[in-house]
C-alpha cells in the first residue's frame, strides 16, 4: 500500500490546513532550532497494531513544527520510538519514513507460529464458540508448553534488524553515535530565556541532550528494565548488541508471543553489584533471563523524564491510545478474561502515578481507537487508514488545547511546593 493513501487522503489534509490556520505561532516550547522547530519529548504508549493510530499523531505534531528530543515507550510504543530514534537526527521528520516501514509489511507475518497456533488466534479475534476454543486450544498445548507462547517472534525482530539497518544502525554503538549527534551540523539548538511574562526573549545556544527509554519486563527477577539505559546488565560488550533486541523484548504479549530470551549474561562480584544498584537483586545473577510485554510494568511510561523540583524548558508530550477504565469489563468469555487481566496488571503502575500528579493530564492526548482489536494483525487498509487519521485528529485536538504558558505556571507552583516541604 502506498503512503499517500495515509498522507493525502482527504481527512488528513483538512485536519492539516485547518490546524495550520488555529495554532499559527503558537508556542509549546522553549527549546527551538535555527528552523524555528520547537522541541519535546515523547512518550507512547503501548496497544498493540493499534500503534499505527501513534503514527497519524506524530505525524501531525511533525507538520506543526515539532520536533523531538528525548523518547520513550512499551510495546507498540517502543516500535514507534525506536523507528524514530533510528530514523536520523533529531530534527529530521521520522513518521513518513515510519508509514512506508508500515505500508510495506503485511503485519499477518508477526503471527509466525505454526499452522495451529495461527487458527487458534483467529478463533479467538473471529469470536468462536466455546467448543471451536476447546478443539483449537487443546492443538495449542504444545505451544504454551515447550515454548512458552504461540509465536516465537522471529519474524518481527528480522523486520525490526533490516530496518535499523537501512538506516546505518547495525548495533547499539551505531545508534547511541545517531542519539549522541543531537541535531544535524547545519542546524543549531536555542533556549527562550524570559524571566517573567513580558520580558523580551532572549535566546541561548545550547548543547544537544536526549535520552531514549523501551520498558521491557525481566519476568526472570521480576524486574521492570529500561533498555538502553540498563544494557550492561545483559551483554558484555554492549556495543556490538543488536538495538532489535530491545523492542523484541517490549513487546513480547504474554502468551501470543513466546517471551525474549538473552543468554550469557554475565555473572560474578561486579555484575551483581550493578544488578542490585538497578533492580535490587538479592539472590545470584542469573545466566540467562527471559522478557515479557513491558506493559505488564509500565504501558504508558510517562513519568520517565519526570523531574518534581524542576520547571522544565519543553514539556514531555504523551500520546495514549484510548482512556482507560473507560467502560466496565464483560468477562464471559476466556478470551475477554485474558485480556482483561492483561490489562488489569499493564494499566496499574501508570494509573497511580497519574493520579498522584494531575499536572500530567495537560501533558496527554488520548487517542479514540473505536472498535479495533489491538491484536488484530490481519487489519485491512481501510482499518490502518482509520487508525492513522484518529492518530491525526486527536493530535489536531491535543495541539489546540495545549498552553505551554500555563503548564509551566503549574510545573512552578509544584516545583515550589516540593522545595518547601
């Protein structure tokens, strides 16, 4: 499928002209380029191949002008995140490139177990009877024995390595030397400086900084692990690693895929001092660790950049696909059970810290997915159209509402009170 049937079709370029006209000079930043790109960081949540609605809404937030530093996110968020880590330098439009990735894979091929592991999972999204499940579950046996999953998830992370590749990301060392780049040589980063509403601006060169964060779950420790950040607990010689690892691991849907395994991990005094420094491990490293979905964690890692004591100079933007607790859990059937304790266990974390600071509600635009199913990878293009233009309006809607000003008198206000207690 072509990407203009995303970028051209009529919806996208109405919701493109009409924002273009509302938000004209509006600012959601204080670090810009020499382009007058206005920068933040991003954090996207999870859900699934409903993650093509993360793109639309980038997309749209490139078009604005936006332009992104520092990124995070689990499962389908960590694909998008680190597609656009890899996709160039930080002032470079990533989402087209990402569409054509998209548009040029038949996401059935992510379903990559054998011929009864495949009828087993389309009983389930065609809803099936019970005995259908039965017959089909019991051939699926197996599966959930020896291996721990229906798919063994090959074909994603070869997708995922080419990728990387085409870009010039052959390891981690390649990708961190891309992140550590910042922007390209012809451009340059400034600071608004103002000290209070009114002042003139004034603006100051500053050095590059980004981070990148992917939630992976070590089910082996129980530990919440954030790749590239912890990757010496894992490998040795972390330069030589292969950055498809990281996403493999976040998104790794407990049960649809067999988890990630990393072999070899190194052992002995100094490798467990760093493992009980970053998880507060107590017990001997293990050799070889297994990873599930990090969504079982954290889906919507949005307090990775958080800082309380400090008014940030750009804002962490956070795209989340659908409310949560939204509407109450119909549990007859085991397929709705399944995903319900899913989704029981990836909202919990998330859900606490959101509600011990409401000044993140600004920072969020939620994305309306309808009726698709997140683990629908049989979608039709008339589905992965939608989803793109949802991503789209709800960016459009986002960027209207958002008041950078106003933000920052909140982020005060907290910052005050932290230094006060």
């Amino acid at each position: 499928m072509d990407k203009r049937k995303f970028t051209e079709n009529g919806a996208v370029l109405a919701i493109i002209k009409d924002l273009k006209e509302q938000i004209k000079g509006k600012k959601f930043s204080d670090i810009i380029d020499n382009n007058n790109y206005q920068y933040v960081d991003l954090v996207q949540e999870g859900g699934g191949v409903l993650g093509i609605a993360l793109v639309g809404y980038v997309y749209v937030l490139e078009k604005m002008g936006i332009r992104f530093l520092s990124l995070a996110g689990t499962s389908a968020g960590s694909i998008n995140t680190m597609l656009m880590a890899a996709a160039g330098t930080c002032d470079v439009e990533k989402s087209e490139w990402i569409l054509d990735c998209l548009c040029n894979k038949n996401l059935y091929d992510f379903v990559d177990g054998d011929r009864d592991a495949r009828e087993f999972i389309d009983a389930l999204l065609s809803d099936a009877g019970n005995l259908k499940l039965i017959i089909k579950g019991y051939q699926v046996v197996d599966n959930f024995k020896d291996d721990l999953g229906l798919n063994p998830g090959n074909n994603f992370h070869q997708w995922m390595t080419n990728l990387l590749s085409q870009k010039g990301i052959k390891n981690y060392a390649d990708l961190k030397a891309l992140r550590e780049k910042g922007v390209s040589d012809k451009n340059k980063l400034y600071r608004i400086n103002k000290v209070n509403p009114g002042d003139k601006e004034e603006y100051k060169r500053i050095d590059h900084w980004s981070e990148m964060a992917i939630i992976a779950a070590d089910i082996t420790t129980e530990s919440k692990i954030i790749f590239p950040k912890m990757i010496d607990l894992f490998y040795s010689n972390p330069e030589v690693q292969n950055p498809a690892d990281f996403v493999r691991a976040s998104m790794s849907i407990p049960l649809f895929f067999a988890p990630f395994k990393i072999k070899n991990i190194p052992t002995g005094a100094d490798a467990w001092n760093k493992w009980n420094e970053a998880t507060c491990l107590r017990t001997s490293v293990p050799s070889e660790v297994m990873f599930m979905d990090g969504g079982i964690i954290s889906n919507f890692p949005i307090d990775i950049f958080h800082e309380n004591l400090n008014v940030p100079a750009s804002p962490t933007f956070g795209i989340k696909l659908g409310y949560d607790k939204n509407e109450i859990n119909k549990n007859e059937k085991f397929p709705n059970l399944i995903s319900s304790m899913f989704d029981t266990a990836r909202y919990g974390y998330d859900a606490e810290f959101l509600r011990k600071n409401p000044d993140f509600k600004n920072l969020i635009g939620y994305i309306d997915t309808g009726s698709h199913n997140w683990l629908n990878f049989n979608l039709t293009d008339d589905a992965k159209i939608d989803l793109f233009i949802r991503g789209a309006q709800h960016a459009a809607d986002f960027l209207n509402r958002f008041n950078w000003e106003e933000y920052k008198k909140i982020r005060k206000a907290k910052s005050d009170y932290y230094k006060s207690v």
